[in-house]
C-alpha cells in the first residue's frame, strides 16, 4: 500500500472531492449552457440567411418580370416601327407614282401646244388650240386635279408619318417609364 501524508485526512480528501465535483458540474452545465447558446446563435443566423436567400430570389423574380415587360414592350416598338417604315415606303411609292404621272403630264401637254413666236395673245384671238383637240384651259384643268390628286397623298402621307412618329414617342415613353421604375 502506498503511504498516505499525515495531513490529508478524510475530511479534507472528501473537501477535495466534493470541490472537484462541484467544479466539474460548474464546468459541465457552463458547456451545456454554451452549446444552447451556440445552438440558438445558429438557428438565428440560419433563419438570417434563409431570410436573405428568399428576399434574393424574390428581387430576381422581380427583376426578371421587369426585363420580359420591357422586351414584349420593346418587341412592339420594333413592330410598329416596321409597320411604320412598311406604311412610309408604301406611301412613298405612291408619292413617286403620282409625282412621275405629274411629270408625264406636264411633258405630254408641253408636246402638245403649238409653239407660237409670241406669246401673247393676238388681240380678239382665242387661246391657242392643241392637236389633240383640247383647249388650253382643259389642259390646266387636267393638270391642276392631278396636282389636287397629289396634294391629297402627300397630306395622306404627311398624316401616316405624323401618326406613327406620334405612336412610336408613345411607345418610347412608356418603356423609359418601365425602365426608370
């Protein structure tokens, strides 16, 4: 047997043992009470993140209605610009149309007037005849409704263009605002 000193008696052995008890339950409940403590920090923190995550997701989602808004808006601006440059090509087309039957018009009353040395009517004389039968004064009018007839497509024309400058500034409009907001 291993001698024991003179000075631990078994009270003070059973002092050393009941202090090292109550040390070591100290000890065990504070790392329980830790280990709680880490456990609701975590959750905290967890439920922060998750948090985070689904505000994320539903800004994206946000984010990614505004962008398809504004494509199908931008998709119709590059629509009605089409129809729009369609509509003008046409009209243009029909403005060269009548311009070039103007012109041919003219050239063809200009073929068919008598040339005269003066051109100033001889006194108690009609106005000069053409070959082909009508009179000056049928001419002009012939001329004056093709040019009334012109008139009328380029104001046609100048209404389409007004019209779709007015509906493609619309259009404009409306996707800054969905781009601003």
């Amino acid at each position: 047997m291993i001698p024991v000193p003179a000075f631990l008696t078994p009270r003070l052995i059973a002092g050393i043992a009941i202090a090292s008890v109550l040390v070591l339950s100290g000890w065990m409940a504070r790392g329980k009470w830790d280990a709680g403590k880490i456990a609701k920090m975590e959750l905290a923190h967890s439920q922060t993140v998750a948090a985070g995550e689904k505000k994320a997701r539903e800004e994206l989602e946000k984010a990614r209605d505004r962008e398809a808004a504004l494509i199908e808006t931008t998709k119709g601006i590059v629509d009605e610009a089409r129809k729009t440059i369609v509509d003008l090509e046409r009209g243009f087309a029909a403005a060269d149309s009548a311009s070039a039957g103007l012109l041919a018009s003219a050239r063809k009353l200009a073929g068919n007037c008598t040339p005269r040395a003066n051109s100033s009517l001889a006194p108690g004389g009609g106005g000069t005849s053409v070959p082909s039968g009508m009179s000056d004064g049928d001419r002009l009018l012939l001329v004056l409704g093709q040019l009334d007839g012109a008139a009328g497509a380029y104001a046609e024309d100048s209404g389409r263009a007004r019209a779709a400058r007015d509906a493609c500034g619309k259009a404009y409009e409306a996707a800054m605002k969905a781009v601003n907001r």
